[in-house]
C-alpha cells in the first residue's frame, strides 16, 4: 500500500432524518492526537478533533446526500455516489490518482483503484479521521436543523430512531429534512418490533456467543457488524443494554445465526 492513501467513510447512514455525509481524507499517520473511531469519542472531543483535522489534512472533501436524494434513489445508490464524488473531488485537488481505502464491505462500482476494509475505521489512521470529519459535520448540521425544526430533538438524537423521535413524528408528523421514504417516518403511529428482552450479563454473553465471529457471515451488513461491536464492547465494560439493543442485538442472531 502506498504512503499516501484516501480514507473514506460515512455518517448518518442509519438515521431517519438529516442527510448522510461522507468524507474522503488525505492525512499523515499520526499528525492529530487521539484520532480513532468516531464512535468511541465523546461529542466536544470530535469537534475539536475535526477542526485540527481539517487544519492538517492535505486534502479532504465532505458530500452530503439529501433526504430527497435517499428517498428517490435509495440509500445504496446514494452511498455509491457521495464516496464517488467525494473521492474524485480529494484526488482532483491533491492532483493524483490515489488509492482510496473505503470502511466496509463495498466499492461504489466505477471507483478506480480503490479498495475496502471492514472495521477499517478503527485499523487505519486516515479512515478514523475520515468518520471523525464525516460525523462532527452531520452532527453539526443536525445541530442548526434543531433550531430549523424545534421540537424533534435533533440536537439530542441527531436523526437516529429513538423514542424521543418516535413520538416527535406522531405529535408533529415529518418535517422537511426527513427521509419520508422509511418506514417509521411514513407511519410513526405503527409499533415498532416488541421489546421483550431485559438486560442481564448473562443473557447478552449468550447472545454474543451464539453470534460468535460476526465477521465470517458474509451476508451480515455493516451496520450490524458495527452495531454487533459496539453492543459487545458495552457489556465488555460492565455497561447495560436497553431493552431495544436487546432485542435487534438478538435480531441479529436470529437472521444470520439460527441455527447456533
């Protein structure tokens, strides 16, 4: 692999409001402290990193696909695009085709010497200040639409399902920067699946075992590669899982791992 690398990765990919950003970085190894999976670092730390980032990046870009966007050509297709947009940007501004290393299992097709990495954004440096850029700015955005469209509590759950937003959409029904096309935004009113699993340390390691490596199932998608991770890291730490990670962290078992 070359010196010089693009990292790319996404934000916003699972949420039910805001658009999806995505950020392709040219970086040295090492030249902002503390950079990692934008996940395991708390809110003000992203934002602070973001802006040394930026600073020390040869090249970066961020593309945001709108909802509308999302919702008339689906999230794959808009994924495919932002990366290739976002690619193509950084290598015409650093002035070489250089090689991009994508977080996940796909290439957009027609991207050129590029390449992908499950969990790439905690093994390598330029993608891990790709999520942190990619993040900090939706989040910032989520931030100003909370101003835009009081009441949903975007500031709070950045666009993501979360009871708070349930009942927002059922008082307020969507606003303009909802992806209307899914289906909690179309009929917030509908239940979502039951929750029935209570947390207990023991019931949640019998699930992750079942589940066991999560990474030789070829058909698991990346957000429940990342969602499997950061559940398994939780109970790792002694920390409780809500009923609803409970029940899709079980969900997962279910549809890929059954028969274990």
């Amino acid at each position: 692999m070359s010196d010089v690398i693009i990292g790319v990765d996404e934000a916003g990919y699972g949420a039910w409001a805001g658009p999806l950003s995505i950020c392709a970085m040219i970086i040295d190894d090492g030249v902002v402290e503390g950079v990692r999976d934008s996940k395991k670092i708390a809110e003000a730390m992203r934002y602070r990193l973001y802006d040394e980032l930026r600073v020390a990046a040869k090249a970066y870009t961020i593309v945001l696909m709108s909802p509308e966007y999302i919702d008339k050509n689906g999230l794959d297709a808009a994924w495919d695009k932002g990366v290739t947009e976002a690619v193509l940007d950084v290598r015409r501004k650093y002035g070489s085709d250089v090689m991009a290393i994508i977080d996940g299992r796909n290439i957009p097709e027609g991207l050129e010497n590029a390449d992908c990495m499950i969990g790439g954004d905690d093994k390598v440096y330029q993608i891990s200040a790709a999520s942190i850029a990619a993040k900090a700015h939706r989040d910032s955005k989520m931030l100003a639409y909370d101003k835009m469209h009081p009441g949903y509590g975007f500031a709070q759950h950045k666009g993501y399902g979360t009871k708070q937003h349930m009942k927002a959409l059922q008082d307020l029904g969507a606003c303009a920067i909802h992806r209307k096309s899914y289906k909690p935004v179309k009929n917030p009113n509908k239940p979502l699946p039951k929750e029935e699993l209570e947390f207990t340390a023991e019931g949640a390691n019998k699930i992750l075992k079942k589940i066991g490596d999560i990474r030789s199932n070829p058909k698991v998608s990346d957000w429940e590669v990342i969602f499997y991770e950061d559940m398994k890291s939780k109970v790792m730490d002694g920390r409780r899982l809500s009923p609803r990670q409970m029940f899709f962290l079980d969900a997962i078992r279910r549809r890929h791992f059954k028969h274990k």
